[in-house]
C-alpha cells in the first residue's frame, strides 16, 4: 500500500466534498476546484475524510494512488487555508511594484516587467524587495512563481537575482588575478 496514498485526508469545516463519477470537486471559502479521478483509482468520502483506494498493485497505479491523494490534499487545504509564496530580490535597483493585480518588476532590463496575476492569484509587494503569492491553487501559484523567479534568477558569483524566500545559492569564487 502506499504510504501516502492510504493516508485518509480530513475535511475542515466550510469544504464541501462532491464525487461525480471520476471527477471530485472540493469547495471552500477561498474558491472552488475540481479534478478528474483516474479510472484505476477510487475516491469516497467517510466520515469527514476522504479515502483514496486502487484496484491494483501495478507499479503505475500505485504511483497514481499517491499523486491522487496528494493532489487531493492540496485542492482541500487550498480552498480551506490557501497557499502563500514569497520571492525576495536582491540586488542594487531591483525592485517590484504592484498596481491593479500587475506585477512591475524593475531587474536590470531596459524596460520594466510587466506581469498580469493568473486567476486565483493575488500578489502584494510589503517592500520594494519582497513579493508575497497568495491563492487557493498550488499548481497555478507555483508556475507563476516560477514565472517571476525567470525573470532574473540568482547568479553564483554576487547572488543577485529574484529567489524564493528561504533559498540557498551556493556562491562561488570570481576569477583570481592574471599571473605574471
């Protein structure tokens, strides 16, 4: 069995769990999500969980068992909690601003950035060097996320560039002076 497929997932209170065939939709207060079940996979809902079971032990299908019920996990804890990512900019002059769910991003290019918020993102700026995601879809607030940080991601020499709160970049040493 796999250890995370067979893990039931609990329901807060405010989510409302609807199975339609293969397709489960999960409603909260922060949005609503739906999803299409593979056909090897169950879902029911229990006693306030949800239970995600298969119907064989083919090593595809196992893997299918855990991704359905991680992807589960996420559509409950998204509509309910939300999900939060914050970039931070280093570097002299880069910086970001928001205006009407627009991200203007100054990082060194001739021109500044602009990038429209997908659906179900909002975006906030607390500092001109910090940028805080907020949404109900983990997918679609980590692509966007991924979006920005291509910008301009972290070089290894100075480390300037946008990174994701908490990244390390591993720096390494400039060139040495030329030998006579």
């Amino acid at each position: 069995m796999s250890r995370i497929g067979k893990l039931p997932i609990v329901i807060p209170a405010g989510v409302d769990v609807a199975i339609d065939g293969h397709q489960v939709t999960v409603k909260g207060p922060k949005g609503e999500m739906s999803h299409n079940v593979r056909p090897e996979i169950g879902v029911k809902v229990e006693a306030g969980q949800i239970l995600v079971t298969r119907d064989s032990d083919e090593a595809k299908i196992r893997s299918y068992h855990g991704l359905t019920r991680a992807l589960l996990a996420n559509m409950v804890t998204g509509v309910s909690a939300g999900f939060e990512r914050k970039l931070t900019i280093i570097g002299v002059g880069y910086r970001a601003a928001v205006q009407n769910n627009v991200l203007s991003l100054s990082v060194g290019k001739s021109h500044p950035v602009e990038m429209p918020a997908p659906e179900g993102v909002e975006i906030t700026c607390p500092t001109p060097t910090q940028i805080v995601l907020s949404g109900y879809n983990k997918e679609v607030l980590g692509g966007f996320a991924a979006k920005i940080r291509a910008q301009r991601p972290p070089e290894p020499y100075k480390g300037k560039g946008i990174r994701y709160e908490g990244e390390y970049v591993a720096k390494k040493a400039g060139k040495t002076g030329a030998k006579k």
